[in-house]
C-alpha cells in the first residue's frame, strides 16, 4: 500500500488519456504526472480492432505493433509514472484522493477522467455466457480472433457501425456470418432508410444472413457453440457469438463520488466537471458544442483525440516561475468527424446526425457516391459523404455558417472540395 502525490492523474488509458498527457506536457515539462489503466495494456488506437487488423480481399494487415499510441520510452522521455491492470476504484473529493484496486492511495492536484465506455451488455438468460463476446478492447479482438481462426459461422448481435464492421469482418476471414438486429435496416440511427436498405442488399450480396426486426431471448452454450434463440422463434446455432450493441459511458468512479453525469459526465466548455479540480474528455462525457447549439457525447476516435489533448492542456499549470503571464483555458469547440468502409463504400460523417432530423441526399450514384444532408429549418447541421473522401472540413464549414442547403446548387457539394 503506498500513498503519493502527483499534480496531474489521468483515470484512463485510451486516447483521450494518451492525447490529455500529451497537452500536459506541451504546456508543462516538469509537473509529476499519473496514468492510471484498467486494461493491461498502454493506450492504443481502437478503429483498427474492426478494420484493419481483418483485412478484405487486396488489403494489407495492420500491424499489431502499429495499434499503440504512446510507448515506454514516451513514458520515461517524458517522466510520465503509469500503472496499467488498475482500476481506480475510489475517489475522494474533500482530501483530492483516490484508491486504487490494490488499495494504493493517490493525492491529486489535478485530476482528469477519461475513462471511455463500456459495452452495453444483454440482460437476458446467457447474456454473460464466457463464451459470448463483447467487443471493445484489445483483449475482445484477440479472444474473437482466434475464435475466427477455427470457427465456420457466426452471429453477429447489433446492426450499427460496429456490427456491420465485425460482420464484414468474419465474412472476410471465410465465416458464414447471420447478423440479428431489431431495426429494419442497417445503421439505422443514421442512415435515412433507403441507404440503409441499400447497404442492407450490398451485405446480403456479400453471403450475409440479415435477421433484421428481431432481437436475441436468450444465449446457450452447446457444446462447443453457441445458441442464439430470438424474439421471433429463430433458433441460431453458431460457433461464435458477438454482441455490438453500443456502450454506456463509464462514468461510476465520479458519479459515486457525486460528481454530475447526466450521461457520461457533464462538463462545461474547458472539460470541467462540476468539480473545479476534475475534468473529464472522450467518450465518458457529454460536452456542450457551441457550434450545434446543443450538448454532446461523441463516440468518436478524432474527439477522444482533440478533446483530450485539448483539455489536457487546460488542466496544465506550469510553475509561476515558467510563466511570464497565467495560460488561459481554451473552449474545446471542434466538431469531430467519423469514417468507416461498409460494403465496399467509404463514409464519412460529421455534425449532428439525429435521424430526426430532415434528411436529404444528392447522388452521383444512387446510394453509392454522393453526399447526406441533415437539416433543421433549412439549415445543415450535419452531413455525411459516401464514397466522396476529403469532404469533412468543407462539411464543418457548412455547420458552422449554418448555410441553407438551397444556397448551394444541386450538386455543387459533389464538386466542391
Ligand atoms: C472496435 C472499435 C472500432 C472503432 N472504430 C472507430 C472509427 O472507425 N472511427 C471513430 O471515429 N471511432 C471509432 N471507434 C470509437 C473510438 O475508438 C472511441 O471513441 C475512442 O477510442 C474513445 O477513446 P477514450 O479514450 O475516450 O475511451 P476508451 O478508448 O474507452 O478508453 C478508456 C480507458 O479507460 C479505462 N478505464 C475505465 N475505467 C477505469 C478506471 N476506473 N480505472 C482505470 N482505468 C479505467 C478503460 O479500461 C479504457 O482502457 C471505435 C471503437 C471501437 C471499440
């Protein structure tokens, strides 16, 4: 048991906290620094869990080696302590203390949270099942993996971005793939319905089973597979079994401790929680964006990124001796944007992407290359381009000047750059 101060710790070995430590140190060299991980391993990038390292037809494999964000020598350049497999399990406001799982106590001057989210798991009979995979860390990809080495089949539980990334990638690894999901097309949370029926007909042409308008009743272990039964009576007998079914911010350490989370913790524009020493960045809180007039929580790697860097920097406060003048706080106001391949076709999206909103697409190919509109009053608020890359900065412009889509000509937005 041991008992330390550290004028900065970061709760949360992702992204945001390898981005936080890194906007530290650009502002201060010197002050004592903590990370602190659950997960065994150093940060490390999450996208290529479901992309790059299942390669498709032509492509090259990431490298393992490649997934890591910081390593040891950053560490120790940088005079940075970590201790990884860690949990912090308590905080204490009043002595700016916290816990450990191995009872080691941690003085704070600063502390930043970003402990990111945790998959939503199915609270059905076999929902906790070993055998049954959620999919979130490194350690879910390698167990998945080489499931899929021996496996001949699979289901995949979830019809968003993550399913659909793992379902293409077990088809690309030569399973048989069923995916099984309560909406009637894929991506529905963002996709108007016709590009997600669209993509829908791409998976099927591709040998993916589609069980949509159904959910999972319970999970079984037979043997060396697994039963899947569902709400419309299917019986899904397969070797693999995945869950995608979204995450839920991790946000227990500080709400017990009584810090706000509505949901992730709420911070204000600098990451201040309602707790002047604690902030929080990425996926484990909601923010307010001044751009969209509305708050936050993104669940994105290029927000983990900016944010935490971002609010990193905020929490720095060099030496007075450093110093010639007091650094200001600076807002955090990027809107962050997301890419993925699914059935052969590249997205990209940015702003608000509320399916209740107006939708409205201009083609160059039907459903295959052009650009998403989402509008409130006229005004875009958020877009997404298929198959057309580089258009999220001419994208971001067009939230931030809330430009009326009818000033743009049809199908100047598949021209412009
Ligand atoms: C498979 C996959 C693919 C993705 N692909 C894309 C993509 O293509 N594009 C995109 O924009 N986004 C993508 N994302 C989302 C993106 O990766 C996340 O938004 C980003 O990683 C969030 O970073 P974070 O640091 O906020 O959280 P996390 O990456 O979740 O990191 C939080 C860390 O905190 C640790 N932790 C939690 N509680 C504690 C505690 N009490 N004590 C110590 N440690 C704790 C967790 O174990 C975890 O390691 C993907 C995510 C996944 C899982």
């Amino acid at each position: 048991m041991t008992q330390q101060f550290y004028k900065y710790i970061v709760v949360g070995a992702g992204l945001a906290g390898a981005s936080a430590i890194e906007g530290i140190r650009e502002r201060d060299p010197e002050g004592s620094i903590l990370l602190l991980g659950a997960e065994k391993h150093p940060p490390y990038h999450r996208p290529p869990l479901s992309k790059g390292l299942w390669p498709k037809k032509g492509e090259d494999r990431s490298k393992l080696s490649d997934l890591f964000i910081l390593n040891k020598d950053y560490f120790l350049t940088n005079k940075i302590h970590w201790k990884f497999a860690t949990h912090a399990i308590s905080l204490d406001r009043e002595k700016k203390t916290l816990t450990d799982n191995f009872s080691n106590t941690y003085h704070y001057h600063k502390l930043l949270l970003t402990t990111g989210g945790t998959p939503r798991m199915l609270d059905i009979p076999g929902g906790n099942i070993p055998a049954l995979s959620y999919f979130r860390t490194l350690d879910d990809f390698t167990k998945l993996f080489k499931e899929a080495q021996h496996g001949k089949n699979a289901v995949v539980v979830g019809g968003g971005l993550l399913g659909c990334e793992l379902a293409e990638a077990l088809t690309a690894k030569g399973l048989e793939v069923t995916m099984l999901f309560p909406e009637a097309t894929l991506c529905a949370k963002i996709f108007p319905d016709e590009v997600g029926r669209s993509l829908l007909q791409r998976f099927r042409s591709r040998g993916i089973h589609i069980c949509s308008e159904d959910r999972p009743v319970s999970f079984e272990q037979k043997d060396d597979h697994i039963l899947t039964r569902t709400f419309s009576d299917r019986e899904l007998l397969a070797d693999i079994a995945v869950v995608a079914a979204g995450i839920s911010p991790e946000d227990s350490l500080g709400k017990s401790a009584g810090l706000q989370a509505s949901h992730g913790y709420d911070v204000n524009e600098f990451g201040q929680t309602s707790d002047p020493d604690i902030y929080a960045a990425g996926d484990c809180c909601n923010f307010p964006s001044a751009t969209l007039s509305k708050r936050l929580r993104v669940e994105h790697w290029e927000s983990a990124k900016e944010q935490g860097k971002q609010i990193g920097r905020n929490i720095a406060m060099p030496s007075s001796e450093a110093l010639a003048q007091p650094l200001e706080k600076e807002p955090y106001t990027h809107l962050s944007a997301f890419s993925t391949n699914l059935g052969g076709i590249s997205f990209e999206g940015v702003g608000d992407l509320d399916i209740h909103l107006e939708t409205i697409a201009e083609w160059d190919i039907e459903y295959e290359k052009g650009i998403l509109y989402f509008l409130s009053e006229g005004k875009i608020r958020g877009v997404i381009s298929c198959n057309l890359p580089h258009k999220m900065a001419w994208a971001r412009e067009l939230i931030k000047t809330q430009t009326p889509l009818r000033y743009l000509g049809v199908s100047s937005s598949l021209e412009s750059a």
